[in-house]
C-alpha cells in the first residue's frame, strides 16, 4: 500500500498553482498527480514524497489536505495488461472506487486504486499477489 | 466573594410592584416629555395614568426601531440634554443607527445590571476581565467595562482586533473572565491553537461573558472545550440600555431579566398579541426607571420566550430562552419561514463540519437558491468525491426534513469562510429586489 495525499480545492484561478507552489517550497516532490473534478471544486490525488509532512504543510497553510492508503500495481507494458487485472478485480468482486495509471521511473507502468477500506485492500492485494500481479511499495515506483 | 444585589433573589411579587410602579412612571414621563408618545398615546386612545394592572401596559402602542430612527437623533430624550452623560448608538446591523442616551442614574443601573453577570460568574476582586468587544459607540466595551468595574475585578480595557495580542494577553495576564461576541471568542481560541498554544494549559479563564450575536448550544460547546472554561450568554440592546438586560447564571437554561429594571413582554410579531409565558414570538421591552432614553413597549425583534418555571440557581427574576434569531433575520425562502439558527441546529449533528458557516441566498429565474456553505472538519476524509458529495447529501436531506426547505449544502476550504472581529456575518442575500 502507498499513501495518497488528496487535497480539497475549491475550483478558483490560481489555486492549483498556488497549493503546487506551497508544496514546492517545502521540498515535497510528486511522482504522480491528478484531479477529480465536479463544477465546484477538485479532489487532487498525489503521489510524493513525505505524505504525511506534505499533508501537514498544507493544513497550516490552509488547505484541507489527507493522507489515504491506495494500491499501485506493477503492469507489462503490453496490450491488455491492464485489461486483464480488471477481470482479476471483477472476478474477485471488488468494486474500484478510483483509479488512475502512471509511468514510473524505470518505465513500467503503474495502476494506482482505492479499493473499499483498508480490511478489502488487504484482501484484494493477497489475492492479486495470488494471481501473480506485482503490488509496488513506495521504493518501486520513485 | 462577588458583590450581591438583593433584590435579584427577591419574592417575585416585590419585583412585581417594583415594575408596576415603574412601568406607569415610564409611561407618564414619556406622555409628559416625548411628542412621540404623546401622539402615539393619543391616537391609540390610550391614557397613560389608568396603568394600574400589567394587562393595562398591553393596550398601550408599541414603539419600533423606526420610529427611533424617524426621531433621531435626541427627539426621544426624556430629560434635557444637559442632563445626559453620555450618548451611544446602535451598530446599524439593519440600517440607520439609532441614539440611547444615559444620566448619571441610567449609567449606574447600567454598571449593575451588566455587574450581575459577573455574580453570576462569581467574579471578585482576584479576577482579571479581558474585555474585546469594540470600545466606542458600540454599548459592548464600555457596558462590559462599567459592569466589570462595578464588580471589583481588574479590567483589561483591550477592545476587539489584533486577535494575536489578545491571546498574548490572555497567556500573559492570567486573564480569567474573557468578554467578547461568541464568534470572536471563537477566532482568539482558533488563533490561540493555530500559535501552537494549548488554550486549556496556557489560558488561566474560568468564564466568558458573550453576547450581541445568537449563537447555538452546539457553538458554546465547542467554545467550552477550546477553552477549557464555562460560556455565559448576555442579552441586550442600544435601544433599551445595552448588554445587561438579562444574562446567563451558571445553570446555563436561559437568561435572567434584570427584571427590577426591564419589563419584558412576548409577542406574536404578525398580530401583536401578548403570547402565555413557553410561547415563543417577540421580545418587547418597557423600562421601568431609564430617564434619559425611556422605551415603552419597545419592540426589540429578537425571538425568543419567557422559560415558565423557577431557576435553582436562587434568582427569582424571569428568565428569557436563548434567542432563536431577529424577526428580521427571518428567511422568507420560497414561503416557508426560516431562522438560521434552526440551520445550526441541523449542523450540529454533523461532527465532519465545524462551526463555521454561511448561508447564501440567490436566485434562479423566479426561484430561491439557498446555499449552506460550511467548512470541514480536518479528521473527515474527503478523499474521494463520494464522500464529499455524500457527505452534503446526508446533511442536504437531514435539513430538508427539519426545515422543509432544500437547501445546497457546499463544502469549502478551510478559513474560507470571513473570520469577524464584531458580529458574525451568516447571512448573504444576493436576490434581487430584496435588498
């Protein structure tokens, strides 16, 4: 499991910028990020460095952010890989909240997901392990 | 020990008198020295020297804000102005300020009735008051500062703003009784925490005297728990004196009437009928011995009712329900009548959402758009969409039933919402044509 840092922003010219910046500024560095987005405000999801320091950085500066465990996966990066760890959740009856992919840094691809609390993630990486799929710690993919 | 004042544990038909006697003098100072009353008297065909019963007082005519306005600024003056020490207005929530003025006498009832919230709070002379309501034409610094000084305490004259040398203060001065609107005492205990001070630890208060503003049980909770002390409701206005004409005792279930000084009606505000004591409706005052701004049947617009029954707290004065809100703040949304506190009241239930919240009012073509806008908690998870938006639904649907009312609930950052310094602005009606 890897900790996301999610931050709630209101949808206004310039925050994004200027939640990136606060976090610049603190030497906090991302690896993946992106936005979930209704008419009046986005969710960021990040992947970076120090989570749980970044999420506190933004907190006294007035943000609201929070750290959530997610599930990332190493895939081949071939047609139909992604298509096939799908089934594999689809067989085992879980239901993906969210999800978003990213390359890492040697190339791979990396599929990250919420899945249900923290008791179904477990379960759900046990069984992917299982199933012969690659669940990344933090050190696999920055 | 504080100061005692006997008559506030008096038998109620000693008050009773005291107040029948003084509403009928009021009444004939106001014929005799006020042209208003004396038309308005007139034209209601109502002879002020036949008060001999409390139902008589309730075939006299009220008195409203406008008609203060509409005499402003010393056309309500019962005594000449050289009698007057000193002058106040109204801080013009809802327009044109208005003047109470003050002798010598009217002064000294003020010291006390204000003083009776420091009994109640068992101040004395060990006790250091930090007073941060604004000081000048506000009644809230300088009502606080007489009724503090008049009690034996050290006063810290402070005044509202600079909220981090308030706490500062607080921290160096051992203060012990904080006096200022709920919603500021609020901002100073978030500022305390946001300074990295732990307000229980680092702040010596025992009592918070807070008023000019409603707010909810659920507000003074959180209040008490950041502090770390007990929170006491004051009540009162420019027009009838200021803070001090009724306060909280310790038992914290309404508050006590300065009833030797004030006479205190219940309305319906649509008929003008005098409503049973439980009922709840309109407050209206009569002054039983001010002589510089007398008021007879002054409608104060504030809601709220007489709680039927005897405090055990030992004071025999009637005692008002905490204020449900202004007739005027009434929200007249798509028909129905709502008052933001019924709003908190909803809130409360909800522990992802802080105190903190402002309700919006638009419209959409011919329709009324409400929109709550609160802010979060920082220990709610909002990491996904589901939870943000499940979260405005269950309280969308919990205010739709107790209201019967929709109103949008929208999630805002945090310190989204303006901090005030004096009275909290909860209310922002953008319609047209209302304002």
């Amino acid at each position: 499991m890897i900790d996301q840092l999610t931050v709630f922003l209101e949808n206004k010219e310039g925050h994004l910028a200027s939640m990136c910046r606060c976090l610049g500024d603190a030497g906090v560095n991302m690896v993946a990020l992106t936005i979930a987005e209704s008419s009046e405000y986005g969710l960021v999801r990040i992947l970076c460095t120090e989570p749980e320091r970044a999420a506190k950085v933004l907190d006294d500066a007035g943000y609201r952010a929070t750290v959530s465990p997610v599930m990332a996966i190493g895939l081949p990066d071939r047609p139909g890989s992604l298509a096939d760890l799908l089934d594999t959740f689809d067989g085992l009856g879980f239901n993906v909240e969210y999800g978003y992919c990213f390359l890492t840094r040697d190339g791979r691809a990396a599929d990250v997901f919420k899945v249900g609390g923290a008791a179904a993630s477990a379960e759900v990486t046990f069984k992917l392990e299982e199933a012969g799929f690659k669940v990344l710690s933090w050190e696999d993919i920055a | 020990m504080s100061r005692q004042i006997p008559i506030m544990t008096a038998p109620h038909e000693q008050i009773e008198q005291i107040q029948l006697e003084g509403i009928k003098q009021t009444a004939v100072r106001c014929y005799e020295n006020i042209p208003f009353y004396r038309k308005s008297f007139d034209d209601a065909g109502f002879d002020p020297r036949s008060i001999e019963s409390f139902d008589d007082l309730a075939r006299a005519p009220f008195v409203t804000k406008q008609d203060l306005r509409d005499n402003a600024p010393y056309g309500m003056l019962a005594v000449p102005l050289s009698e007057v020490r000193e002058v106040h207005m109204s801080s013009g929530t809802t327009g044109v300020a208005t003047l109470g003025a003050y002798t010598s006498h009217d002064i000294e009832i003020w010291r006390e009735c204000f003083g009776r919230g420091l009994v109640f709070a068992n101040a004395d002379e060990n006790d250091v008051c930090q007073i941060c309501y604004g000081y000048g034409l506000f009644t809230g610094g300088l009502g606080a500062h007489y009724g503090s000084m008049w009690s034996g305490a050290t006063v810290i004259p402070i005044s509202a703003g600079n909220t981090e040398r308030q706490v500062r203060t607080l921290r160096d001065l051992g203060t012990t009784i904080l006096e200022c609107t709920p919603s500021y005492a609020m901002h100073i205990a978030d500022t305390a925490i946001e300074m990295g001070l732990d307000p229980a630890r680092d702040f010596h208060l025992r009592a918070g005297i807070h008023g000019a503003e409603p707010f909810s049980d659920a507000f003074r909770a959180d209040l008490e728990r950041k502090l770390d002390y007990k929170v006491l409701d004051i009540y009162g206005l420019t027009e009838t004196m200021g803070p001090g004409v009724a306060v909280e005792c310790m038992e914290q279930d309404g508050l006590h009437l300065a009833e030797d000084h004030f006479y205190a009606e219940i309305i319906n505000p649509a008929t003008g009928e005098v409503l049973p004591d439980g009922e709840w409706g309109e407050l209206v005052i009569t002054t039983t011995d001010r002589e510089a701004s007398p008021v007879v049947r002054y409608r104060t617009r504030d809601i709220t009712r007489i709680i039927p029954g005897e405090c055990p707290c030992g004071c025999t004065h009637r005692r008002i329900d905490r204020l449900h809100g202004r007739t005027d703040d009434m929200l007249i949304i798509r028909g129905v009548n709502v008052f933001p506190s019924q709003i908190e009241d909803v809130m409360k239930h909800f522990d992802e959402v802080s105190s903190w919240y402002q309700i919006e009012l638009d419209t959409r073509g011919s329709l009324d758009v409400v929109t709550l806008k609160v802010e979060t908690n920082p220990n709610f998870p909002l990491d996904s969409i589901g939870a943000v938006e499940g979260l405005q639904g269950k309280i969308q649907s919990a205010l739709k039933t107790a209201l019967s009312v929709g109103i949008k609930v929208k999630l805002v950052e945090p310190k989204s919402i303006p901090r005030s310094e004096g009275k909290a602005k909860r209310v922002i009606d953008l319609r047209k044509g209302i304002n």
